[in-house]
C-alpha cells in the first residue's frame, strides 16, 4: 500500500488564521537580552565604536510558557513565565515531556518551510530576491522560535530568570548517550562509514539504504536503532550521521579512527538509555539530542551529499547564509553603514561557526537602518503578497500530513508511542511482520480539537486544573462534547480511499505511550476493533476521546504529564486470530508467552490463557485451550530475545497469529521502573477488602502501607480506573494488590501495577 498525497483546497478562513498565526510569531521575533547581554552572548559581532551586538542567547524569547495555554500571545507576563518554571522544577517528566514535544513540533514546521521555499524560484532582481530572502527568513525564526528557546534553556550556565534549568539542579557531568554516539559512532560502524574529509566518496541515498538493508552485524543494528529511537530519526539517517561526521573537516564529532571499532561498540551498547530522570538529565539529554540533529537530514535529498545543505535547521540556517551572501557586495547597505559592513562586519560574519547568528544580525541591521531605502520599501511592499503565499502552502503541507504512512515518521510528536514502536518492529523483524497501516497524526487530532471553541477551552481549564476531582469533572464534560462530533471528513476520506480491507483497528499512539521516562502507559488509552469504513467518523472520536478518561486523567496526574492532548492513532486492517503477549526477561535467553482466543484478551486480564516460558534451554508449559501452535509460540519467544539484544532491555510485544502469519500489533521496551520494579514498598499495616467499586476512589488511607483485596465480582476492567483514583489520593501508599484468581502478568492491569511498584498476589495459586 502506498501513501498517496493529497492536496487539499484551504479556505479563507484558514488562511486567515495561519496569517494571524505568522504575525504573532514574526512579533516575538526580536532581541530581548533574557539569556545573555550583547557583551556576554556566544556569538556577537563587534561595531566600529567598539559597541558588541549579541546575535545568539539575546534573541532566545521564552517562547514556550507563553504559548503553552495554545493562545498566540505576543506579551511577556514574567510572572507567568516564573510559575512555569516553578511548575517544571517540581517534575522532570512534565519538564521532558514539554520540552520533546515543542522541539518536535518545530522540526516539522522547519521541514515545512524548507520544503516551501526550495519550491519558490527567487527573483531575478536582486533587490527582489533579498527582499523576499528577509522574510523567509523571519518567517523561519519566527517557527523555530521554541526551538531556539528550548536549545538557550538548555545550554545556561547562569541563574536566568524564567528558566526551569536554572540554579543548582545537580547537572550530571557526564554527557547523554547521543553526546557519546556523536563522538563514537564512526568507529563503531566502522567499515560501514565510508565518507572521508570533504569527500562523500560516491555515497548517495540509495547506498546508505542498500548498507542498511544488508547489515547482519546485529551490534551495528542495535547501535544505530537505539540512536535512532533517541533522536527519532530514522535508522539510514544514522548511517547519514556517521558518515557525516567522517566529512566534516572540523572536529565537531568523533572520527573513524578515533577507537577501535570493538571499543567504540562496547561504550555504546553499555550506555544507559533510561536514567532515573531529573531535570539534569532532561538538560543533558535534550542539549545531546540538539547537537547530534546538526548532523542528520532535515529533508533527504542528493544535495544533502553534493552540497550539504537540506540538513537539520536548514529553514533558518541557509536562509541566513543566503541573504548575507547577497548583502556581502555592499549595494543594498545604507551609504552610511556601507564601509563599516564592508570591512568590520562582513569579515565577523564569514568566520562565524552558527549560520543562524549571521541571519540576526541581517534582522539587526533591518531594524537599526542599515539597509538602503529601495531595499526597505521593498521589504515592506512584499511582506502581505509573500506571507500569504507561504502560509497557504503552509496550510496544504499540515493538511497533506495529516495521515502518514506507519513507519514514514519516528517523530513521536507526530505518530506517537505505539506507532514509533511498529517502526522499530519493521526495523529489528522487517517490514512483512507488521501490517500496513496509516497514522493519524497529533496535529491532525489537535486541529479538529481545537475546532470546536467549547472544547479547545476546556481542555485549556483541565491542563491548567491542579485538584484531580475538579479534573475528572472537566474530563468528563469533554468526553460528553466528543460524544456529539465525528472525525474530520476530509481524514475520514483520505483513511477510506487509501487503506484496503473490509474490517479495521483503532489504536490509540499517544505521546506518553511506551516511553523510557514515564513506562508504558498499557492499558491507559482505548482501541476500537472491527471497524467498518463508514464507522471511521465516530469510532476515531471515540478513541480521541479516551484520552479524557477517568484512568487516563488520573494515570497522567500520577505521573506529572500534561493534559493536553499529544495524541494519534494507528489504522490498520483488523486481523482476526488467537495471540497474545511475549516478555522477555532480561537476561538474553529467557521469555514468557501468554496467549489467548484473541490478543485482546491477555491483555484484558482474562482468566482463560495459556503460559509458555523459557529460561535458556529449558521449557515449561500451562497449555488448557492450545489458542496457538507451540511452533508460533516459541517464534515469537525468540523474536522477543532479539527485540531485548537490539533495544537494550525488557521487551514486551502483543502478537496476533492470523492466516497471515505472526504480525506485531506493539513493540516497547521497559523502562528501569518496569525492568527492577521500584524500591520495595513496606509490607501491608492493614488490607482493605474491595466488595464493590463504590467510594474506592474517594478513600484515604491513614496507614503508611496498605493492600487491597478484590473480591471475585469486581470486573478487573473497570477497576483500573478506580484504582488510580485511590493512587492519585494516596500516592505511594497502596503496595499489595490480592485478586482472586490469576491473570497473565503482562495484561494492561499487571502492566500498570508492576510501573506503580505495586506487588500481585493471586490468590488461586
């Protein structure tokens, strides 16, 4: 199945708003000396009255906090930006999660632009072509505007107001895992880099894909499929990396010859992909992540090799060096300004490391009048016909992506955690073991959320709610508002026309979905199975709408995420068959397999499973239905074992066994919590028998330490929900949980407790 693209008409209306989203960027697109002075910035140019223009860490606007309530505010309140960082400073994961997802929204939206402007033949006349050079590149700034914000927050080494990485955080001192890809990588793949300085040596895509395609080494596709999972990129990207390091002539990175291959290998495979989280590895890992993207393609093309251009930042970054080379003969410059630009400036400019900094000081000298005046009445004359222009293919890109191809993106802003987890499934087991399927992305979810006012404005209140039981109340008068909608028609369509089959899956992809900060998330988020094409309108709402419920809300407020939706959705072709769920244990040789009349059902918590486990060369069996051949079973073991070597821990993958074959339905990786289980909790002081679900919500124990008792009537469905009610209420306080008789220890259920550090008992063993 193929991705077909659709170009889809914009209506006034919307262009209209995505004008009046450009004008309140381009309006904080400007210096506002909050992370630096002009004396003090990284990069700075030096006037001929000895007076420094800081072009860097002055023009980084804390862009985030203002826009987070998804209002285009063009006012800095710094008290309100104060609270943000407050708010960040008490939770890590609500500090990662935010900062994940804007630098991902940026890297689309710069892709975008880039993708706009190659499409724009420049004019032939040079004042023409600067002109519409100016405000490309404002435009550029003004989208990438929290990425630049989120790369100063990172990088700060003084106490700067409004910044949640300020002050003493206890900032590890070693670097993330992608500063160490970035210096080991070349050695590690070794024979597979075959750039060397200023020569690719022939290298083209077609190459790297061929050397992707053809790698056996299974170390070298552990190393490049955990590199890519952490940049969320894909894995020829890495190899792009690697031999982009080889070619740059500067030592930004590490080089082939660095270490020997065996060395480089073992230091990467034994980094830790999932640290305890603080806001110092935040920092850490996000300042390493912003460092290796220089390195990696923005969009993938033959000039990314012939003239290394199309990579990371490339919207802002070639845009600048563009306009300063068309600034660099002097003709456009003021009379006055000419000879000082000419012999001053000009040479700062050129040995500048940051191509961005060159564009600021273009902005500078606009607003300081160092332009002539043909130049700057060209400038204003072309501001309304340009911007119209972009912003409308700006609207047809967000509309042409708002469906994606499973395993086309390994943005996680964009397809989320279930869908980035089918692509490294397509990656470790190929492509034939996952079926075809689109992905509806968070953009496409958030755009039809935020259509309907009523809605956009309460899920605004609920983010902002801090009491739980006002949350729950706001989540469900948005469930009821989704209740009345259907999907978007125009995605709706474009789901109808391109998928083939008569029967479909929902499933949901949210941000927060099988991550290595804050777990799994299993059993959180709703699907739908067995959709018929003319149910897609409803039945992609309903799943939306899981994201406001009861266990969901309550299961965020736990963790610290936000409760503003990051959410997509998988659709494939229902493929009906027994299944189920594998775990690997750890250790390389070792799985368990539960398997039962359908996947849905082991991961649902039903009673009726059987239980294959393998510890080495050792196999035992629990066999009462014989829902699926020893053969399936002990296949899908090993393909577990492979999954652990490559990702680097405990995996867990739900399978389904149809007429086609093995097809993985999820792939994730456990997160430390998940692996060990947390610090052992204190012993039950007093258990709490649960006859029916009736207040358990609203209880608050006294005891330190408590269990729970379930009694055999309750459904263990519905439970979950009442369950982290409690939780949220009673915090770490529940650590036993008795239930009446077994169920698979890899069901949502056994999931969640086991990422609470809430122990199992069942009490028919």
């Amino acid at each position: 199945m193929e991705k077909i693209r659709h170009r889809e008409q914009i209506s006034s209306r919307e262009l209209e708003a995505k004008l009046a989203d450009l004008e309140a960027r381009k309006s904080l697109v400007t210096k506002v000396n909050l992370f630096s002075d002009d004396d003090n910035d990284e990069f700075k140019v030096k006037l001929q009255n000895g007076k420094n223009v800081g072009i860097f860490k002055t023009w980084a606007v804390p862009i985030i906090p203002i826009w987070e309530g998804n209002e285009l505010k063009t006012e800095i309140k710094w008290a309100e930006i104060e609270s943000w960082k407050n708010r960040l400073q008490q939770n890590p994961v609500l500090a990662w999660e935010i900062m994940e997802k804007w630098r991902g929204q940026t890297e689309s939206w710069d892709r975008r632009l880039l993708s706009i402007f190659n499409e724009r033949e420049l004019p032939q006349n040079k004042t023409e072509r600067v002109a519409e050079l100016f405000w490309r590149l404002k435009t550029a700034f003004a989208f990438a505007a929290p990425f630049y914000h989120i790369e100063a927050m990172v990088g700060d080494g003084n106490d700067t107001p409004g910044n949640p990485f300020s002050g003493d955080l206890g900032r590890e001192t070693s670097g993330g895992f992608l500063d160490m890809a970035g210096m080991l990588l070349p050695s590690a793949l070794g024979k597979m880099v075959k750039a060397e300085r200023l020569n690719w040596n022939g290298l083209s895509w077609s190459e790297i894909e061929k050397d992707v395609s053809s790698n056996t080494d299974i170390n070298k596709l552990a190393i490049t499929l955990r590199v890519a999972r952490k940049a969320g990129i894909k894995v020829e990207e890495v190899l792009f990396a690697a031999n982009a390091l080889e070619w740059i002539p500067v030592s930004v990175g590490g080089k082939k010859d660095d270490l020997p291959e065996v060395e480089a290998i073992k230091q990467l495979l034994v980094s830790d992909l999932s640290p305890n989280i603080s806001m110092g590895t935040v920092a850490r890992d996000m300042n390493g992540l912003i460092r290796f993207l220089n390195w990696t393609p923005l969009i993938k093309n033959d000039v990314n090799f012939s003239e290394a251009a199309w990579w990371k930042y490339a919207a802002a970054c070639e845009t600048s060096n563009q306009i300063i080379s068309e600034l660099s003969d002097g003709s456009l410059i003021d009379p006055s300004h000419q000879k000082e630009f000419l012999t001053v400036i000009l040479p700062q400019l050129k040995n500048l490391d940051a191509s961005s900094a060159r564009g600021r000081f273009a902005l500078w000298m606009f607003e300081n009048g160092w332009f002539g005046n043909n130049l700057v009445q060209k400038i204003q004359r072309s501001e309304t016909k340009i911007a119209s222009e972009m912003m409308q293919r700006m609207a047809e890109k967000e509309n042409e992506e708002a469906v994606l191809r499973l395993g086309e993106s390994n943005n996680r802003f964009l397809v989320g955690g279930k869908a980035a987890g089918l692509f490294e499934a397509m990656e470790i087991f190929g492509r034939q073991f996952v079926g075809e399927g689109l992905v509806v992305t968070s953009e496409a979810v958030n755009k039809w959320l935020k259509s309907n006012g009523v809605l956009n404005n309460k899920i605004n209140q609920l983010d902002k709610e801090k009491e739980v039981s006002r949350k729950l109340k706001i989540a469900a008068e948005i469930r009821s508002e989704i209740s009345r909608m259907t999907f978007t028609n125009e995605v709706v369509a474009r789901l109808k026309n391109d998928l083939e089959g008569r029967s479909f899956a929902i499933r949901s992809s949210s941000f927060d979905e099988d991550t290595l900060v804050n777990g799994s998330a299993a059993g959180i988020y709703e699907s739908e199975l067995k959709v018929p094409k003319e149910d897609f309108g409803v039945k992609l709402a309903k799943v939306v709408s899981s994201f406001f419920s009861e266990k969901a809300i309550s299961y965020r407020h736990l963790h610290g995420l936000s409760d503003k939706p990051t959410f997509a959705m998988v659709v494939q072709e229902y493929s009906p068959g027994s299944g189920g769920v594998v775990f690997s244990k750890g250790d390389g040789n070792g799985w368990s397999v539960f398997t039962g009349e359908t996947p849905g059902d082991i991961v649902s918590g039903n009673e009726k499973f059987d239980r294959t486990e393998c510890d080495g060369s050792k196999i035992s069996k629990e066999i009462n239905h014989g829902w699926v051949q020893q053969e399936a079973v002990e296949m899908v073991g090993e393909m577990a074992i492979l999954a652990e070597k490559i990702l680097g821990g405990m995996t867990d993958m739900e399978f389904v066994v149809s007429e086609r074959g093995i097809k993985i339905l999820q792939l994730r990786m456990l997160n430390k919590a998940e692996e060990r289980g947390k610090k052992p909790k204190e012993r039950p002081k007093k258990w709490f028998t649960l006859i029916n679900l009736d207040g358990l919500g609203s209880v608050v124990f006294k005891e330190t330490s408590v269990g729970i008792v379930v009694d055999e009537k309750i459904n263990i469905d519905q439970f979950q929900g009442e369950l982290f009610r409690c939780l949220v209420k009673n915090k770490d306080k529940v650590s036993v949980v008795s239930l009446p008789r077994k169920i698979p220890r890899t069901s949502h259920f056994a999931n969640i407790c086991l990422n609470l550090g809430i122990k199992l008992i069942f009490r028919d063993e």
